[in-house]
C-alpha cells in the first residue's frame, strides 16, 4: 500500500521518528444528525481500519517515553479519546478491543455522577425542545433575540449559534444561560451521557491508559492559578481514587497553547506528576517536542485515501 510506504518513509523508526497522534470524543451506537463530525460505531471501526494499515498503533505511554528515547518502530500512532463519553466503554472500546489496539482516555471527572457539559446539556436541550424557538444570548450574555428550532436543519444552526454565543462566557453566567434554556426548551435533560466512574475504573483494568482532563473541562486561562491547580491535580486524584494508579498522562481541555492554556499550566501539569501532556494542534511529535505540548490531530475525510493522505500531509507539520 502505497500510504504505508510514504508513511514509514516520513516517519522512519528510532531518532527521526514522528508520533502521530488521533483524537476523538465519541463513537456514537447509531449515527445523530445533532452530531453530524461525530463517528458512528460502523464509521469508527473502519477509520480504525485505515489507521491500522498506515500506522502501527502504540501503547499511548510506552510510545512517549520511545519517543524521547529514540527507540520508536516506523510508523507510530496513538489513538485517544477527550472528555470521558459513555459510549467510549460501551461502543468505541469493543471496537478497539478487536483491532487490538491500545489507546488512552482523558477524562473530566466532575461528570462522572449523571451530569453533562454545557456543550452537551445545550445539545441535548434542543434535540428534546418543545417549543418553536429559543433564547439566543448576545456576547455580552444578555438574551434579546430568538432562534427558530422548528426542524432538524433549524435546531442544528440552533446549536451552533447558543454554543458560540455562551462558550466564553465566565462559568457561573453561562451555566445561568443554559438553565435558561433547558427551561425554554421544556425538555428533560438526557442522562447517563458520561461514563460512570465504575466505567473509567474497568476501562483501565482491560490495559486502557486513562489519562487526566481536569475536572469540570474549563478554559484554564480563564481561571486563576489556585483554581486551575485544583481542576488538573483535582481530576487526576479523582482518577487515581476511581483506578487504583494515578494519571502519567494529561490531555488540556479545548487544548489551544495561548488561548485555552498558557506556560502555567504546562508547569501546573508537570508539578501535578504526569509525564506527558497532548494539546489539539495540528502536527506529529519528534524527538524535539516538548514532552507537555505533544500535538494531536485527525483528518475529518471519511474517504479511506482523503484521510490516509491527510494524515500523512500531518507528519510534514512540526511542533
Ligand atoms: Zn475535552
């Protein structure tokens, strides 16, 4: 196959080599149309596929230190997940489970008890919506106009349009306007989105490296040092009680070095005791990398040679 070849020469074993890192959220049991970037469990398993044939997928924490230590195979990959969704145990892991691959599982701990994020408590108020439209909140938070939610076209533009109008605004706020809306909606909101803590701790007894992702998945430059200190070494304690081992790895929530987190929290990080810690740019770790900004990426084709191209364009790209 010609996409190995190309990639076992960008990314050659030992010193020159070049860890590619994909990261998902979810593997949906049925495709959503609430969630159309979201993989189902058949798209999954064959995007597995196709990472299979290009890249040899690695023990999340053995592959880091075989990084640094110049003594990685050809081809390396890893496969991780963000935020610690259900269907991460019950869909995306049988599936990994028969690839026989490893893969890590950054988890927000606050989550684990029932609750949501306000991204998904946004998403799930409009799926459940009962009304014709809904509150739209300006920048500053105020709401003053409406958005119309009459048909599965309209709640999609819905949704874009509430999460970024309410993604910046301080915590306290933005919960009020999602409170706000799922009263507007008159929906009850779904449950059991998130894993179980009982669910993170059999995860990380089949071999899965389940890494820390703070606890309630804030932007950590909106917070001050003492609160951000208490989200990352918060979660991985939280992880620790659940699994036994506490975290060597760290995914940064929304993860943009500079505008969701900053030298800091790298600090903060490695002060908390992990090892290695993934942002979301683009591009492939090298020996040169620093070991708590390692990138991660994952091409969005669904097209077995757009994606294979694309996630060999992503080695060229160094960080
Ligand atoms: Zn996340």
């Amino acid at each position: 196959m010609i996409l190995r070849a190309l990639t076992a020469l960008s990314a050659p074993a030992g010193e020159r080599s070049r860890l590619s890192v994909f990261y998902f959220h979810r593997a949906l049991a049925r495709p959503d149309p609430l969630l159309p970037s979201e993989p189902d469990a058949a798209t999954f398993d064959r995007m597995l596929g196709w990472i299979g044939s290009q890249f040899r997928v690695l023990d999340p924490l053995d592959a880091c230190e075989r990084l640094f230590a110049g003594t990685l195979p050809s081809r390396p990959a890893l496969v991780t997940f963000d935020d610690g969704y259900r269907d991460n145990f019950t869909v995306a892991l049988p599936i990994l489970q028969q690839h026989r691959m490893q893969a890590a599982f950054f988890v927000s701990t606050a989550f684990l008890d029932g609750s949501m994020m306000f991204n998904d408590r946004v998403i799930e108020a409009v799926r459940g919506c009962t009304a014709q439209s809904l509150p739209l909140p300006g920048p500053d938070g105020e709401v003053r106009r409406s958005v119309p939610v009459r048909d599965l076209a309209e709640r999609r533009v819905a949704i874009d349009l509430i999460l970024a109008a309410i993604k910046h605004l301080p915590p306290a706020q933005r919960d009020e306007r999602v409170l706000e809306l799922e009263r507007a909606a008159g929906a009850t909101p779904a449950r059991g989105l998130m894993m179980d803590p009982g669910q993170v701790a059999a995860l990380h007894r089949t071999g899965m490296r389940v890494g820390g992702h703070t606890r309630t998945h804030p932007i950590l430059l909106a917070l001050d040092d003492a609160a951000a200190e208490r989200e990352i070494g918060g979660g991985l304690d939280d992880l620790a009680a659940m699994t036994g081992e506490r975290p060597l790895l760290f995914a940064y929530p929304n993860g943009k070095p500079g505008s969701d987190f900053d030298a800091r929290h790298v600090s903060m990080v490695e002060r908390a005791g992990c090892h290695y810690a993934f942002t979301t740019q683009p591009g492939a770790a090298s020996r040169a990398s620093r070991r708590y900004e390692l990138p991660r990426f994952t091409p969005w084709d669904r097209q077995r040679t757009k994606f294979g191209l694309r996630a060999w364009r992503n080695l060229a790209v160094d960080r």
